[in-house]
C-alpha cells in the first residue's frame, strides 16, 4: 500500500511524520537528534530508506548524518567539507572582500539513480557531491570559481546555496541557487556553470541586467516539464520556459510576491504554490493570514487555498526549503512554518490540516512518496 | 589514563555516558588529549577543532584542575593532575544559544 514520509527539519531536531495513502493519520516520530539545528533531511530517489541528514550547532558544526532504513537508525558520516585549492574571497555585507569560509550545509540532493551519491549546497555557497553515501565530499568547484564568484555577496541568511535540482533525463544538467547571486545551470555534471538570470530584476540593483547579485530564494521543477523552472525570488514569481535561458515574472495577481518556498504539483507542471509573505521587512503573512496561493496555469492567475488555514493573528513564516509535494494522485502538498505547524492538504491544496501544531521552528519539509 | 569529559551533545554523538578514559601515548597536552580523543572517536572530528586547521571552534574552552586553559598553547604540558588521571580534562560548550 502507498504511503507517504515527510523529513522535517527542526531548529531543535528532525521529526519523520508518516502515512498511508490516505494522508488522513499521521504518527510522529522524533525529535532525532534533539537540541541540533537540522536545515535538512532528503531521501534517494533510488532507495527511499537512504536519508541523509545535516545536523549542526553553533558549538560543534557540521555533522552529516545517514540512515539506510528510512529513519529507524542512523549512522555519522563524513563532516569535512574544504573547498578546493585556495578559496578566495566574496563580497561581503559591506561591499569590501570577505574569503570564503565553510558554515554549514543548506541542501542536500541525492542523485536519482545511485543511492550513494548526493550532493550538499552549503553555506559560504558551494556544491559538493558525495560518492561513498556521504563518507567523504569533493567541491565542485567550478561553480565557486565563476568569474563572478567574487561579486556574489550573502543575503541576511548568509551566502547560502539552497537548492539543488537534478535534471530527471539528463544527470550532466543541474541547476542550483544562491542567495544572493541567482541561478547557474551546469551541462557537463558540474565541472563547469554559468549564471541563467536574464530577466530577473532586483531593484537594489542598478544595472538591470546584470548577470549576478539576485536573491533568488527558490527554484522549483516538476520532472515530466524538465525546462520549465518556477522560481521565488525575493521579490517577483517567475517562470522560465528554456531551462532557466530566460524569465518572466508571473506574480499576477498575488496580495505579495515576495516569499520564500515555491512548490509545483507532481501530477500536473502548470499547478504551481507559493506562499505570499507581505514584505522583506516584516517577514509575517500578509493581513496575518495564512494563505497558500495555487496557479493552475503556470503563474499569472493565483487562487488563495485557505481552508484549515489560520486567517487570523497568524504571524509565521515559511522558509525556501519548507514545502514539499508528494506524487500520489490527487498530488499532496506539505508545507512547516516557523510557529512549528507542519500543515499537510491530500487534495492539492483545497483542504489543509495541521499534522502538528508546536514542534520547534520549521526549517525543512521533504515528501517521500513511498510505493 | 587521561579523563575526559565532553558536553551533552559531544557525549551523544560519541555515544557514551559518563566520561571517557584515553590512553595518550605523548605528554599529555591539549593537542595530545584531542588527537586521542578523535582517533578513539573519529565522529568528533570537526566538533572540538576545525578540520584541516586544527583551530579551537569558538564556542568551545578547556578547562583543568579548576582553571581555563583555553588560551594556552596546545602544547603546554597539561597538569600533572590530569596527566595521572586524578583529575580530568573539560571540553566545555559555551553556555550560549536559544
């Protein structure tokens, strides 16, 4: 029987919240790793009970964690994360040079065909991968020697790298983005990358077309539509057609078009979910009410989901790496807030449940659809 | 025999309770009693002292015999009281955090 996963990241620790096909009951297990910040836990596309998790304190760091039995038990892996040869320097909050200094790591995307490979977007940004089921990790470093690599400057949550997609056909394909210098696609496995940004527009930046420097906060891509990409940015939805050669905004009629998290359905790549946050400034829902916003066609015309939905006194966010779809039909989208919800619709947003109501601050969610 | 005793979270990743006994075949220093401690649990690696630099994390101190020695060189000889066994050495977390 069909059943489904969610891999909660926590301020305090990962939660895994499971259910059958039904996605009515949901039993709750956790914290792991109590009292850790974990920004993220995924699972391979290959081998559903292959998770890794990226466990961190401001004491301790970095701890990456593995589990080969879909959570049960888990097992420390490898921790050292060192860019390649001599990192240089990024612009800083300032504008003066700042060198490149490893924090922690965002993202973590495992390869769809192979359970022991995975890659690890970190904080200041960088891409590793992983071949030995996270023992040890390798920079791939010509992303961080772009030539523009000394102009990218951190957004308030730090230089990050924060989303990593695998092209579903095509593994040499991959996209990543960084807050704040934008989007890059590498074509050749990540040996080399270039900035896919043309038509973004930042309004802190003079020159409008420049190449880097947008705080992109998410990408997201349904794999039946490879080269369509749907992107939050800091302010402005937008949608590219062409594997990110070029964007147009589709914020439509949104109440805000700044947020963080972008979703797109698993059964249907027009149907798309964003959650309007009112402004950079004050980071709470528009009119304190919590409203997922659903286009079923591509962007431009947006419906508020609210039912379940608190539409009253509701201040949380919802952070880039906190919403999540599953694949079963009608699809299922889950999303955590920084109040600690951890809300869940079976019905592609139409209805809205909170799974639970007061785990510490939600920093990721990750559906697992399991067959 | 060298005591050691590591912070809550240092004690569930290492899983142990309680503290940890080290044979440190060196004089026993900072750098000594660490280099011990990782070879003996590799997972601490990177939580006490950066990788590849060895540098003290900044929320982590040291303290012996009642005293931080934090900001001693890593290659002073800990105290005698340690070296015996009579007292052990303390990797501290800062209290810091929310």
């Amino acid at each position: 029987m069909s059943g489904v996963r969610l891999l909660v990241g926590t301020r305090k620790g990962a939660f895994v919240l499971t259910s059958d096909g039904t996605r009515d009951d949901w039993n709750v297990e956790g914290p792991l790793f109590a009292g850790w910040e974990i920004y993220h836990v995924n699972g391979s596309p290959a081998d559903p009970d292959r998770l890794y998790a990226s466990q961190s304190t401001g004491w301790h760091g970095q701890v990456m964690q593995r589990s080969d039995d879909g959570g049960k038990t888990w097992e420390a892996v490898g921790n050292e994360f060192a860019y390649d040869g001599v990192p240089g320097t990024h612009q800083w909050y300032d504008g003066t040079q700042h060198p490149w200094e490893f924090a922690r790591v965002w993202h973590l995307e495992p390869s769809r065909t192979d359970p022991d490979t995975v890659f690890a977007g970190v904080e200041d940004a960088a891409i590793f991968r992983s071949t030995d089921g996270g023992k040890s990790w390798q920079e791939l470093s010509g992303l961080r020697d772009h030539e523009t690599g000394s102009q990218w400057q951190p957004g308030a949550g730090g230089l990050c790298l924060h989303t990593i997609i695998i092209h579903p056909d095509d593994p040499q394909r991959m996209f990543v983005a960084i807050s704040a210098a934008g989007a890059f696609r590498t074509d050749d496995g990540g040996e080399t990358w270039r900035p896919i940004n043309k038509g973004l527009r930042s309004r802190e930046l003079p020159d409008e077309e420049r190449e880097v420097g947008h705080c992109v906060h998410r990408i997201a891509m349904n794999p039946s539509q490879p080269d369509r990409l749907y992107m939050q940015k800091h302010w402005h939805v937008m949608r590219s057609d062409d594997a990110g050669e070029s964007w147009q905004k589709v914020s439509g009629n949104l109440p805000s078009d700044f947020g963080f998290p972008i979703a797109v359905n698993a059964n249907d790549p027009d149907t798309v979910y964003v959650v309007p946050i009112k402004s950079d400034s004050e980071h709470v829902p528009p009119d304190a009410k919590l409203r997922v916003y659903r286009s079923k066609t591509g962007g431009d015309e947006w419906e508020a989901l609210t039912n379940g939905l608190p539409q009253e006194h509701c201040y949380v966010n919802i952070l880039r790496d906190a919403m999540a779809v599953d694949a079963l039909d009608p699809g299922g989208v889950y999303f955590g807030t920084t109040g600690g919800q951890v809300y869940a619709s079976p019905d592609g947003g139409d209805n809205w449940t909170a799974i639970v109501h007061d785990l510490p601050p939600v920093l990721s969610v990750e559906a697992q659809t399991l067959q | 025999m060298i005591r050691v005793i590591l912070p809550h979270h240092l004690r569930t990743l290492a899983k142990v309770d309680g503290e940890v006994t080290l044979e440190v075949p060196e004089r026993p220093s900072q750098r000594t009693v660490l280099d011990a401690l990782e070879a003996r649990y590799p997972v601490l690696r990177g939580t006490i002292r950066d990788h590849g630099t060895a540098k003290r994390r900044d929320f982590i101190r040291f303290f012996a015999c009642g005293r931080d020695i934090t900001l001693d060189s890593v290659d002073e000889p800990l105290p005698e009281q340690i070296a015996s066994g009579a007292e052990p050495f303390r990797v501290v977390a800062a209290m810091a955090g929310g």
